[in-house]
C-alpha cells in the first residue's frame, strides 16, 4: 500500500513550522557548514555538507518512528539556522572541525574534545626503514604532525603494504604475527635495501613529499608494487589499504591551514555574521 495512504497524519515538521518552506528553497546548493541555534542563541549543533540544500532538506521531516529520539530533541530545540558557505567539501570539513571543537555543541557527538596529538616519523638515510607514531617528535628523525587518530590507521596500513612490497613472493598471508588483524606496533622496523626503489632513502623522500601535500604520489608509488599475479584476497588487501592511505593523505592535506582556536578569532567578512573562510555569504534565518 503506498505510503501516503497509511498515513493518518503527515509527519511533523517543525524546523519547516519555525523556520518556514521558504528557508529550504532558498538555501544555498554549494558545499557550506551549518550552525544550528536554539531560542537562546547558543549552538546546538554544527554540521558540514557538499550541498547545503540536500542536507538541510533532510532535517525537514521528524516522524518518531523513524528519527532516533536524539534527533527528535534537536529539531524541536533549533529556533534559527545559521548557514556559512565555503568553497568546496574540504574547506567545508575543516571548518565543522574548528567549529565543534570551538563551541563544543551539546548535540555533536565526535570531534568535541580533542584527540591526543600524534606525530608520525620514520627514519631516513641507510639501515632499516623505521615507521611510528608517537605523542612526542623524535629529535633525530623526520616526523610531521601532529595528527589525529588517523594517522595510526594510515601508519598500520603503509607497514603491512611495504612490508608486502618488499617480500611480494610471500603475500599478505605471511605478515607478521597479529599485523593483518590490527595489532601493528606503535614502531615498526622494516628490512630494506641499502639502494634502490625500495631503500629507505628512496622511501624517505616520497613519504616527506606526500605529507607536504603530494599524497598521491606515494599512493601511486607503492601501489606499483602489487603483485601482477596477486589472489583475489590479495587484491582487496591492496586496495582497501592503498584507500586508507589515500583517504589520510587527503584529510591531512585539507587541514594544512592554521588553526582557530575561539569562535571570537574567526574572521568576519561584511555583511556576514561569520565567514571562517573568507569566501561568499552568510545566511541566517530568524525564527518567525
């Protein structure tokens, strides 16, 4: 039976009923964060989209059937909507970032209290290659940081690849004891040539370059060393780990700006309560 025709009753909608159809309409379609406020002014809750439009559009209905409780609270406690543009998905992710940890929104769940600082650092000329992560820099090593979480998960996956890289007739089957689970040490060492494509050297440099911002490189680089008669297993090793590695290269890339630290320190273009970026408008609706 369609749905329509079950229901008794339209689902409720009450950011439509405080802040009116027309909100949604006219919101922007580009990438953007989005402040919401309740009747005091104070953030509840920030969030971040590629298309505002799209994503705010999914905040109109609030059937209790289907909208977790937490959810239900938030959508009746938002008397305005802040909306900052921003000029892509990476900027937009940033500034969500700087946001929760500045405002600390009761209903933002993950990114509110700082992570640990993490470095990641490796070692450089002749001898064994040596991979880690840690709180605190090594003074004798290149390192760059600090991270947050995942950058233990891009340090597990690049040992197991390089690993696997240099020892391609054993395969993935034979990595070190408890690796392929996830219980990769905090500091790895690693067996290499004193020359060549997989010397530490040679790995020293393209690791400085793509942390610097040329991340794809690296990936590229390493995914060169995939057996060509690889098993199918083996080739979803590959691939899901060449996309860890990507997808913190890409994050980390994205965040190589400087950071805010208060919501007062972000700067305000005219005509707009806040533009983090320094990039288009703002638009803010008032409740009706």
């Amino acid at each position: 039976m369609p749905r329509q025709q079950q229901l008794l009753f339209p689902d409720p909608r009450p950011l439509e009923a405080t802040l009116g159809r027309a909100f949604f309409r006219n919101a922007p379609t580009t990438p953007g964060v989005y402040l919401m406020h309740d009747a005091q002014g104070a953030v509840v809750y920030v969030g971040k989209a590629r298309n505002l439009r799209q994503r705010l559009a999914s905040y109109r209905l609030a059937n209790p059937e289907q909208v977790p409780a937490r959810r239900l609270r938030l959508l009746n406690a938002v008397a305005r909507i802040e909306i900052v543009e921003c000029e892509d998905e990476a900027a937009a992710l940033q500034q969500e970032a700087r946001l929760i940890r500045s405002l600390q929104p009761r209903f933002n769940r993950a990114g509110v209290w700082p992570a640990p600082a993490r470095h990641f650092y490796w070692s450089s000329g002749t001898g064994p290659l040596q991979l880690g992560v840690g709180e605190v820099p090594p003074e004798d090593r290149p390192w760059r940081g600090p991270y947050g979480g995942g950058v233990v998960e891009f340090m597990q996956a690049l040992s197991r690849l390089l690993w696997c890289a240099l020892h391609p007739e054993a395969g993935m089957v034979a990595l070190p004891a408890g690796w392929i689970h996830g219980r990769v040490p905090a500091a790895v060492t690693l067996a290499t040539p004193d020359t060549g494509t997989l010397s530490t050297a040679e790995i020293s440099t393209r690791l400085a370059t793509a942390l610097d911002g040329e991340g794809v490189v690296l990936v590229d680089w390493i995914a060169t060393f995939r057996p060509p008669a690889a098993t199918p297993l083996d080739v979803t090793f590959w691939a899901e780990h060449l996309e860890s590695l990507q997808r913190f290269l890409r994050k980390s890339a994205a965040h190589r700006q400087p950071t805010v630290t208060s919501a007062s320190a972000l700067p305000k273009a005219p005509g707009s309560p806040m533009d983090p970026m320094n990039l288009h408008r703002a638009v803010e609706v008032p409740a009706r």
